[in-house]
C-alpha cells in the first residue's frame, strides 16, 4: 500500500519466522569448489547432482517450510530451465551468484555451462522493453546498459545460499534470477505497464528449454529407455541426468 517511495528495499523481504528465502538454501559451491582445489571431481566428488549436506537436514536447521517445500518439488520434477523474478533494479544475473573467494563481496564466478547462461540471460534482457529502450536511464546507481543489462550474479554481490545456485548443483535445472522494474513495489495502476514490459520475454525466455540436445538414453540391446543416465559433454565439467 505505501508503494516504493515509503517503503525500504528490506520490506517483505523476511519470512514470518526471519528466514531470507533468497539465501536459504544449502550452499553446495563451498563442497564443490573445495572438491576441486583437491582434485577430487569428477572422479571422488560429483560435478553435478550434488547431494545436500546432513546438517542441513537436521530438525533444528534454520530452514524456512517454505525452502523444504520448494526442494522437495525440484526434486519430483525433473525441471531443466527455471527464472526467479525479483523487482527493484533492471537486470538479469545468472550462476554462479556466490564468490568463490569466500572474503569477497563481488568476484566473477563462472558456471561450467557459462555460454548457456549468457545467453538465457541475454535473450530475457534483448527481448524485455524497459531493457531494451533507448530511452532506459539507471535505476540507482549500477550502471548494468554497458553489459547488455546481463551480470554474472557473483560479480555484483555475492549470494551464499542461492535458489540459482543450488538448482545448477543438485538439479539438472538451470536459472536465472530477473530483477525486472526498478520500482520494487510498483502501485497498481503501473501493473500493465510492467506486464507489457516483460510478457514477450517471459515467453521467449520459456523457448529457450528447446535447445540444446534432447532424446532419450536407451540399452543398445534392449532399446529399454535407461534412467539416470550422466551425459558429458567434452569441455564441460558439469554432468547431467536423464
């Protein structure tokens, strides 16, 4: 009801319980990329798929039923490509969203399967009209129209605990988070405004999932379809499974 102007960017962001949902789940980098200082992946330590840590599952975890609620449907569905929407600035970020250096506030942090999420990333912005405009001035400060409005997550702040992080690292979902107004409460009455502004890339954001290989895994003798099959692909330390 206060709108943006009476309103801090802290508003709403807090669950009942004072949970981030936005840094709630399990931070898998950390394992990961200790995994690989050791030379330990693929070989002793999966580059994909990887399971979440036991702590985490314990009763007194401060972990939001909402959090619970959200793995526990990635896990039933084997979803590939995702988008988180957030408002407050005009950009889209992509994985990794946390530094590898743990000290350090910003830092680019490359996935494996970077050129894929560049241009996810890019086909959103491209196609999002406040984006795109010619006319787009700043939000606040950050001056993403150089970059093409496109930003690896990590090199703008770090974000132990992502959604995007965590879906690349456990799932075979890849996501992006789209920060898609600058006003992060916009009244009502700006709502279609908003709605035009990202209907067309929303849905050439979605056209996206048909890229890429796609088919089905079958025993050479059988012709039976194999579940749980890992792809590689040369040059790509990341797996994943049918």
């Amino acid at each position: 009801r206060q709108g943006s102007e009476l309103s801090g960017w802290a508003m709403g962001r807090w669950t009942y319980e004072g949970i981030d949902l936005n840094h709630n789940f399990a931070d898998l980098n950390t394992a990961l990329w200790d995994a690989e200082d050791n030379d330990m992946v693929p070989h002793e330590f999966p580059n994909h798929y990887i399971p979440i840590p036991e702590y985490y599952t314990f009763a007194n975890a401060t972990v939001a039923p909402e959090t619970r609620a959200v793995i526990d449907w990635m896990q039933r569905y084997p979803f590939v490509l995702s988008a988180n929407l957030h408002g407050g600035e005009l950009v889209v970020t992509y994985p990794f969203d946390m530094t590898r250096t743990y000290w350090k506030a910003q830092e680019l942090t490359p996935t494996a399967d970077d050129g894929v999420f560049r241009w996810l990333a890019t086909v959103y912005a491209t196609s999002n009209l406040a984006m795109a405009s010619e006319e787009r001035r700043l939000c606040h400060y950050d001056d993403f129209i150089r970059f093409g409005n496109i930003i690896n997550g990590a090199n703008w702040h770090t974000v132990p605990g992502s959604m995007n992080d965590f879906s690349y690292l456990h799932t075979n979902c890849f996501e992006i988070t789209v920060e898609l107004s600058c006003d992060k409460f916009p009244h009502a009455s700006e709502l279609p405004a908003e709605w035009e502004n990202n209907r067309e890339s929303l849905l050439l954001y979605m056209e996206q999932v048909h890229r890429g290989i796609k088919g089905v895994v079958r025993d050479g003798d059988t012709e039976e379809g194999i579940a749980n099959a890992i792809i590689s692909v040369d040059g790509i330390n990341h797996d994943v499974r049918t």
